[in-house]
C-alpha cells in the first residue's frame, strides 16, 4: 500500500504543478486578449480618424480649386477693366 500512496502523492504533486502551469499560461493568454482588443480599438478609431481627414482633404482641395479659379476669373477680369 505504500507503493500506492507514494505514486498517488506523485501524481497529485504533478497534477497540482499542471493546474498551476495552466492559471499561469491562462492568465498570459487573458493579458495579450486585452492588449489584442485594445490594439484592435486603436486601429477602428485611427481608420475613422484617416477616413474623416480623407474627406476633410478632398473637401478644402475643393474649396481651394474653386478659389483657384475664382482668382484667375478676377484678375482676367480686373485687367479687362484696366484696359478700358
């Protein structure tokens, strides 16, 4: 019966040290869930964050474009009226 009870021991020692390495590794893989969410959070905002400035850069190219030829319209008709 000691027998027994030695290897019973053995394998409640190797069972408790395999429940450890289990809470151990579980825990790692719950911290690089959170920084993976996290990661994850950051990159939907900064795709927003580029898709908004997209439309703000095409929209003052605009603006900018029309004021470009507004400009020219002036001075070419500014220099009709000189003219006269």
């Amino acid at each position: 019966m000691t027998l027994f009870r030695q290897a019973l021991s053995s394998k409640e020692d190797e069972l408790a040290a395999l429940k450890r390495e289990l809470e151990e590794k579980t825990a790692e893989l719950n911290q690089t869930r959170a920084v993976e969410i996290e990661m994850r959070n950051k990159l939907e905002e900064n795709q927003k964050v580029q898709s908004e400035n997209q439309k703000r850069l095409k929209y003052w190219g605009d603006k900018l474009s029309k004021l470009g030829i507004q400009s020219v319209r002036c001075v070419h008709i500014s220099a009709k009226h000189s003219k006269s």
